[in-house]
C-alpha cells in the first residue's frame, strides 16, 4: 500500500510517499507559480526517487497553499494538524511543535495521539519567518542555507531594531557599511528571529517536548536561539524538519484509507447480521 | 548660500536655497553610507550647477543618516524641518504628512510653523515607500510606473492582506487567478492610503495638509488620499521627494 502527502509552501513544495509506515521517498523542490504545478513537481521528484507512478498511489493527501485544489489528490487537511502529525511520527514524546516556513510561523500543540490541541501562527505579519533569512541571504549574496553556519560563527549579534521583515534587510545592510561582519549580522537575525516567534509561543504556551520543523529549523543558529529564548531543549527529528508537513499528510492518508476499509467492514458485517 | 540635505534610509535628498528661494536640488542613492553620499552631493551640485561647496554658509542635515555624517554640519530635527517646509510651500498649512522608504510621518503645526504633535509610523512596511517597492518588482514594472497602471482600474478588487510580505504573494496568486494588474494595484494603492489615513486621524490632521515624501509623487495615490482623508491637501511645491531637505536648509539659515 502507498501513502502519498503533499505539502506546497511559500517559498518551497514538498512530497513524501510511504509503505508500511516507512518512508519510502521525499522531495523538496522551489515553488512555482502556482500550487497544482508545485504539487505535481514534487509528486513527481519523490515519485521518480522511489521508482513509482502515480497510479501507484493508493491515497494521496494535500496541505498547504491551495490543498483543496491539487487534482491528483483524494482528500486535504490542514497543515497545522499535518505539522503535529509527521512530527509526532518522528517522535512521539513531542508536545509542542515550532513551525517556522518561508513566510509564516506557528506553534501548535498536539495531544497523545499526535492530533491537534491548540495552535498559534500570525497572520498578519510576516515578522520572525523564513523571509526574514531570505532578505538577509539576498543581502549578502549567499544561499539561505549557508546562513546558519556563517550565524554559528558570529560572537557579537548586532541588534535587529526593525519589526517588518522588509526593513530588516537594510538594517543588515547599514551594520555591513558599519564595518560589522556578516557572522555577527547573521547570528543578531538569527535571535531576532527566534525572539519574534517567542512572543507568538507566549501566547499559546509550550507542553511536553519541543521540536521544530520547517525550512528554517535547518538553521542550526536559530535552533540554538530558539532554544535560549523559549527556556527548552529542541528535539532533534529523524526526518528532513521541511517535510514534516507532507510526512503528516501522508499519515493522514494511510490513517483515512485504513479507516475507509474499517468502515467498510463493519457494514458488511452490520448487513449480515 | 545654504544647504539643506535629507539623508534617508533609500534616497538622498539635497537642496541649496538663497533668500528662501530654491536654487537647485539633487537626488543621490544613500546605499548606507551617509558620508559618501553626502560627498557625491557635493559633486553633483559642482558638475550640474557649477556650484563649489566653497560658497555654501552653512550645511544643515537631517534624515536617517544625520549622526552618522562626519563632515561638518548641524543637525537638523526632522518634525520642524517637516513643518518649516510645509509653510514654506503652503504659507496657512496647518499640518503635514511625509512619507518616505521607511516610515510615515504625520505632524500638526501651529503659528509660525510651530510643530504641535507628531506621530511617526515605522513598524510596517505597509504605508511606506518600500512597499510599493516590493509590489512594483512582483509585478515586474517600476514604482513610476504604478500610478498609470492603477488609473486604468476598472473594478474594485479588495486585498485581505497589510503585511508587504503576504500581499506580494496575493498579488502573484490574483494575477494567477486572472485578476486584471490594474485592479489589483489600485487594491494595493487603497490598502496603503488606508494605513496612511489611520496616521493622519492619529494627530488628527488639518487643512491645508502639506503632502511630502516619494510617494507623494505619485498622483493616483495622492487622489485616494484625497477621497480617504477629507481634508483640503496640497502637494509639496517644486518636488515632495524634497521637503525635508528644504526644511533643513529653511532652519541653516536660523542658525538652529
């Protein structure tokens, strides 16, 4: 049996497909222009990586941008509660899970069976999310990814002032004109960062153990800030952290098609009695 | 002769006034580096108007980039040099709006271009020049370009996002989904006056309302201003780009 999730981001679109709750492959491409492509592209890099065709496929579930849109998939479900399950896969002892994509963040809480409890995310504002390391990589002429380890080298973090994400670009621009390095700039947005999400995890509360996912969970500085300001140890997961959303969904799909032939059962057995 | 230089976060911007009279200005990219831009002032006054910076009395800055220039220059405060400005061009002003890369800014005036009350806006982007910035390079024309593209609106689109960085990728999904580019920028055009108009209400602004900054330039913007706000405005004469640099140069002359 093959269970496939799919998740389309911001910035990035990711697929998993799993066999016998074992992750078979998983893909992580950059969007494009629209959801559907985004979620065929990275059905079909995941595909391509496992050996399999989509009609291969027993049952597929979409999160993310446009998740009741994706033609080749059989049901959709929140990415919230998707975070909180593929985490939850990879660690069942995790409460509390730090979210942070290319333009939100959430803190979501899940319950003993990895379902959803209480969740927080903004909405309003893009503060204290991946496009905040964004603006900061563009400035610097350097790959987003590259910016964690420059950040792990800082030592003196320069003070991020600016609230709006796009501010805060030139205010790394004005500490390079300052003569200040690009390690310390990186490490001040790094905490900067984690600071943001803080006052978003304030208002939801943290239970039992705390993990993040997300591409920004990739970078190790803003795990290392993260874990400062929130007073707790981050789990680190057996999975990729930026496809925890399409892992979760995944499960959902193999949880559904399950419950689909419990259903049915059970009416066979109903009508024979 | 006197100088009068606005170093903001994105331009900056420099005028040269005699007997309060506007005698030339010039506009140079600030790239985060107060002094050299400061410098490049200087040789663009020499190169378009044959004019040394031997003849300038006094140099007054004020802006962003004022405490970081080392030349010799005193500071101007940016709230009176608004409000010095706003009579200079509109003797009865009453009050002034000025919207620059990086923040709003709204200030009552009293007699005798007394500043009254001030509100500064700088949390969001929304309101403010870099975000016509980011929606102009998403929608891949120029920031002078907008102003004609919202004119050709034939319908209202409503946009549910402030955040510069959500509207970006609304403005994608809507051009996606179909949505005609000029109904779109005029819903980006709406959502930034009405953050504009929440400053304005704030400090409770009177006609006539002296309009300055670079987005004031922009006409379309400033008609949707107009329709939000209710109050009688007038554009900063000569270039609103330029108010606060000619205010630094009104306040030189006092020797402030």
């Amino acid at each position: 049996m093959i269970f496939a999730g799919v998740d389309v981001g911001s910035m990035s679109a990711e697929a998993v497909l799993m066999k016998d709750d074992e992750i078979l492959a998983a893909s992580v491409i950059v969007v494009k222009p629209n959801p559907v492509e985004s979620a065929t592209e990275a059905m079909a890099v995941a595909l391509a990586e496992a050996g399999l065709s989509l009609e291969q496929i027993d049952y597929c579930v979409s999160t993310g941008y446009g998740r009741e849109k994706i033609p080749f998939s059989d049901h959709n479900v929140s990415e919230i509660s998707c975070h909180g399950k593929g985490a939850f896969w990879a660690d069942p002892s995790i409460g509390t899970i730090v979210d942070i994509g290319g333009q939100d963040c959430k803190v979501i809480q899940i319950d003993a069976e990895g379902d959803l409890k209480d969740f927080i995310m903004n909405d309003k504002c893009a503060a204290g999310t991946g496009r905040f390391l964004e603006g900061i990589a563009k400035s610097f002429n350097v790959q987003v990814a590259d910016l964690g380890q420059m950040a792990l080298n800082g030592s003196d973090p320069v003070p991020i002032n600016s609230i709006c994400t796009i501010f805060t670009q030139f205010d790394a621009m004005c500490f390079l004109a300052d003569g200040r390095s690009r390690e310390d700039i990186a490490l001040g947005v790094a905490e900067a960062l984690a600071q943001r999400v803080n006052k978003l995890a304030g208002q939801v509360g943290i239970s039992g153990k705390v993990c993040m996912s997300g591409g920004v969970a990739k970078n190790q500085a803003v795990v290392k800030a993260m874990e400062k300001v929130i007073g707790h140890p981050i789990q680190p997961l057996r999975v990729d952290s930026q496809v925890v959303g399409a892992l979760g969904a995944a499960i959902y799909a193999a949880e559904r098609y399950l419950k689909f032939d419990e259903v049915i059962e059970n009416n066979c057995l109903d009508k024979a009695c | 002769m006197l100088l009068g230089c606005d170093i903001g976060t994105a331009a900056t911007k420099a005028v040269l006034i005699k007997d309060d009279k506007l005698l030339h200005k010039v506009k140079v990219a600030t790239n985060a580096n107060p002094d050299d831009a400061l410098q490049r002032v200087h040789a663009a006054f020499a190169s378009e108007a044959g004019i040394s910076a031997t003849v300038i009395e006094q140099t007054a800055i004020t802006g962003w980039g004022q405490q970081k220039v080392s030349a010799q220059h005193i500071n101007a405060n940016h709230m009176n040099c608004l409000a010095k400005a706003a009579v200079w061009s509109e003797p009865s002003a009453r009050s002034a709006l000025c919207l620059g890369a990086q923040q709003g800014i709204a200030l009552s005036i009293g007699k005798e271009a007394r500043l009254l009350d001030y509100r500064v806006s700088d949390k969001c982007a929304n309101g403010a020049g870099k975000f016509l910035d980011v929606i102009s390079e998403a929608l891949g024309c120029t920031v002078e370009e907008t102003a004609a593209i919202a004119e050709l609106s034939t319908n209202d689109l409503s946009m549910s996002s402030q955040c510069a960085v959500f509207a970006e990728s609304e403005v994608v999904s809507l051009v996606n989904a179909g949505e005609p580019v000029p109904d779109i920028m005029e819903a980006i055009f709406r959502s930034l006056i009405k953050n504009v108009a929440t400053l304005c209400k704030r400090v409770r602004v009177k006609g006539p309302l002296v309009l300055g900054g670079g987005l004031m330039n922009n006409h379309r913007l400033v008609a949707i201003l107009n329709d939000s706000i209710k109050t009688e405005t007038a554009v900063f004469a000569q270039d609103p780009d330029y108010m606060a640099a000619v205010g630094a140069a009104l306040l030189a002359k006092r020797g402030n």
